[in-house]
C-alpha cells in the first residue's frame, strides 16, 4: 500500500511575552499615596522608565496621585529599573538604596525626589 506523506511538524509555539505587572504595581501606589496622603511627601513629577517587560510611566505627585502610562519631559526625576525591582521596591523587600548600590535603579535628575519616595513602600 502506498504510505501517507508524513505531516510536518508544526512549529513550536512563540514564547508567550511576560505579563507585566507594572498596571497593577502603578495603580496600588496610586490608590495608596492618594488614600493616605502620602503624595505630598513626594510633591513631584516623576518618570518610571521600566524594563522586563519595557514600558513608561508617569507618576504626578504634585497636588494628589494620579498616573499615565507614557513619558513627559517635565519630570523633575527619572528611575530607570526593571518591573520586578519596582515590585520589590513597592513590597518594601528591597530599598531604593539598596537597588541603586547594586546597579539595578538609575537615577536622573533632582535626586532630592528619589529620596523622598520611600512612601512607594506598602
């Protein structure tokens, strides 16, 4: 008898992207800073530049907390670090000082403000 041609393999599957946390992580300091009034410690326009997966955000702590997903150059502070360094940072398991000495969170302009945000800890 004649054989059947053999089918082809399918392909294996795409790996699926990594979910990011960071709409989550955004919206609980959000939720929390405005609850407790925490914002005003902070007072300030900050960018978060995130990696693993990559996104941008912004988070105005100047008259209550609100955040948008995006950048804005008005920012008077940049952290750049990766979505589960935020998520450690946020837990309260690790510290920014910490995250900085060990290289994972860089910081540009006004540092005063990078010190201020300690209220991002749960």
């Amino acid at each position: 008898p004649a054989s059947s041609p053999t089918p082809a393999a399918s392909p294996a599957p795409a790996p699926a992207a990594p979910s990011s946390q960071a709409p989550a992580l955004i919206e609980g300091i959000v939720k929390r800073l405005g609850a407790s009034g925490q914002w005003r410690e902070v007072g300030a326009l900050v960018q978060l530049k995130l990696s693993d997966p990559a996104s941008a955000w912004v988070l105005d702590l100047r008259e209550g907390a609100s955040a948008r997903e995006g950048t804005d150059g008005a920012a008077q502070t940049t952290l750049v670090l990766g979505e589960a360094e935020l998520g450690a940072l946020v837990a309260g398991s690790d510290s920014a000082q910490s995250l900085f000495m060990h290289g994972k969170l860089k910081i540009a302009g006004d540092v005063s403000v990078a010190h201020r945000l300690g209220v991002l800890r749960a």
